[in-house]
C-alpha cells in the first residue's frame, strides 16, 4: 500500500497517509458531529461538536497508529525491518518485510498490536471513571475512545489471516505441525471463510434495510478475501522457492557492448539480432561500467536513437544493487524489490557471471508448477 501523504518518521519507520484515509477521517468526525456529541452534551454549539468530533477522531487514528507501532516495535526487536507504516480506509497497516523466522517470533509481532489496543482502552476508560463526575468534558471523547479500542482489539482477534488473531493462529498451526508453509494455507483458509462470514452477513444488513452497515461488512469482506488469498499464493511461491539459488535460474548470455554505441546500433545488431538479447553490459575498455535492460531502451523515444549512447541512459555500476550465485533466490527478490528494480546482475568478488531478472523467476516458477513439484 502506496502513502500519498508523509508524516513523518516514528523510530525510523515512514509513516503515511493512503487517500482513502480522508474518506474514513471525514466519516468518523461526521458521526461524531452529528450523532454521539449531540446525544452526549445537548447544550454546545454546532461548531464545538464538529471540534470535539475532529479531536477524537484524531485520537481514534492515533490509536490505530499505536496499535501498528506495537506490531513495528516487536518485528525490530526480533530484527524484521518494517518498511512503513500506512493509515487507510480500514484502519492501519504496518509493512514488515519478512515472514519471521519463528513461530514464536510471528506470535510476539502478531499480539503486541491488539495488546496496545487492549492498554489504551484500559487508559481511556480510567480517564472516563475520574472524569464522569468532575467536569463530564473528557467523560463521553474517552468512554466512546475506550470502547473503540476494545473494538479495535477484538476484531484483530478473530482468527482469520491476515487478521492478528489469525497471524497468532498460524503462528500456533506453525508452532505443531512445524511447517510454516502448512500453517500459512490452513490460516488462509480460515481467512477466507471470515471474508465470506463478513460479506453474508453485510447481504443479510443490506436485505434488513441497513444500506450503509451491510455494504460496508461487504466491503471489508472483500478486502479480507483479496487479502487471504494473496497470503496464500505468496505463501506457494515462497515454499516453490525455498532452497534455490540464483546460480539455478540466472542467464550467463547478456551481451556485452562498448559505451558509446548508439541506441540504434544497439536495437539493429543486438536486440533484433538472431540471437536475440534482453540486457547488456555496457563496458569501456575491460571494465565494466553500467547496464542496461530493454526497459531502459524503450523509455527513450525512437527518433532520438541515433543519438543516445548506451552510456547516456544505462543505470551506473556502482548504483546497482548485486547478488552472488549462492544467494537464495528469495532474498534476490526481496532485493529486486526494495530498489524497485526488475534485474539484479549477478558478481563473484568484482567479476561479472550473470543477470537475474524477474522474468526468470517467474518463467523458473511456472516450469516448476508445470512438472507438478
Ligand atoms: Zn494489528
């Protein structure tokens, strides 16, 4: 998931805002406005409620926030990077870049979020009990913020992944059948079965007359399913690749060409050669300098290929992230990934012996499947 808006850092991690996040922001403080406050404090006037809305809506996805740190704060404690952190319509999401190596690990990460949610209603809920009978103006902002965050912590319970509650319950299947892979498709299942669960009873909503209620439990239904059934496929791949290394899928054939040949000599004598090329090293005397990709090529318009060299538009050698033959092929891909690149070229010590592309991957994938393994 993509943030549009920055915040900021917290401990490092990145943290944003999706678009869709306004939406949810705006519809909170509206119901707050407009229904809870008035009910609550019948004597303020219109603009103190949509203040004091705004107020505890902010605080609301501050909490959603704290609920993600909590989960960022034990995958670095066991050495997962996490890559940001995302809010969105259906509340937060922390980006960890990898499945723990442990089903205890994955257990840890995986309650500390619904944990936080837990505290801070415990907190609200305290400030709710000395204020009710004092001033009353902190009472309704933090009995309405208690039950929220309770809500928050029991919804990620419910055992279905990618929910919390079905992470710690892959993390358990993990723990006894000692197979992450196994684990995975069983929680994924059950994920399914949630979405499902969500999406009857939002028709069910949608049929007793509640629009708004039942096309919302559908919505969530929906993302719960796309997202259970991505766990799942991610899952295949990662068990289909476990244990390869890129020596088993890299080419050694990327031709070689001197810096200053023309994009056009480039497209006539290699690429729509016999033996056709996909990517190139762009070398100045022995030394290797840059690389270039068909990508690369066809980023730049055809009337100005007679003069571009290949110099002018490969990526520089020392901008280029590397692999060795021995690397494992999902930590390839995890590279590939962070650079947001397609192709890794492959090094022993400073000499080159190949390129990784993702089309490969994909091609090694595929062929695998087709031998039934
Ligand atoms: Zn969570």
């Amino acid at each position: 998931m993509e943030s549009r808006v920055k915040l900021g850092h917290i401990w490092g991690i990145p943290i944003g805002l999706h678009p869709s996040w306004f939406f949810i922001f705006g519809l909170v403080t509206f119901s707050l406005a407009v229904g809870y406050f008035p009910d609550e404090y019948p004597d303020m006037n219109g603009a103190a409620y949509w203040i004091l809305g705004a107020i505890t809506s902010l605080l609301f996805f501050g909490s959603v926030l704290a609920h993600e740190l909590g989960h960022s704060f034990v995958a670095m404690r066991n050495k997962i990077p996490v890559r940001s952190i995302t809010l969105f319509i259906f509340g937060g999401v922390a980006q960890i870049e990898e499945e723990p190596r442990t089903a205890g690990a994955e257990f840890r990460i995986a309650i500390a979020g619904p944990i936080v949610s837990l505290a801070l209603a415990a907190v609200f809920y305290v400030i709710w009990l000395a204020d009710r009978n004092v001033s009353m103006h902190l009472a309704a902002p933090s009995v309405w913020l208690a039950r929220i965050n309770l809500i928050l912590a029991v919804f990620n319970m419910i055992p279905g992944f990618p929910l919390d509650g079905g992470r710690v319950f892959r993390a358990v299947v993990w723990q006894f059948t000692g197979s992450l892979h196994r684990a995975t498709r069983i929680a994924a299942t059950m994920g399914q079965v949630v979405a499902f669960g969500f999406m009857a009873w939002g028709a069910f909503a949608l049929l007793a007359g509640g629009v708004f209620n039942g096309l919302w439990l559908i919505f969530i239904g929906w993302f719960l399913q796309n997202a259970a059934t991505a766990s799942a496929a991610q899952s295949g791949l990662q068990e289909a690749l476990r244990g390869v290394t890129v020596s088993q899928v890299m080419t050694t054939e990327c031709a070689h060409v001197p810096h200053r040949l023309s994009i056009k000599e480039l497209v006539d004598e290699q690429i729509l050669s016999g033996r056709p090329q996909r990517c190139f090293f762009v070398d100045e005397g022995d030394a290797t300098r840059g690389l270039l990709t068909i990508q690369d090529v066809t980023a730049i318009s055809r009337d100005e290929w007679n003069q571009v060299t290949a110099e002018q538009i490969m990526v520089p050698w020392d901008q280029i992230q590397r692999v060795t033959p021995s690397t494992e092929l999902l930590d390839a891909l995890r590279i590939m990934d962070r650079a947001q690149v397609g192709q890794v070229p492959v090094v022993v010590g400073e000499e080159l012996v190949g390129m990784l592309t993702r089309e490969q991957v994909i091609r090694y994938v595929r062929m695998r499947s087709e031998l039934g393994l």
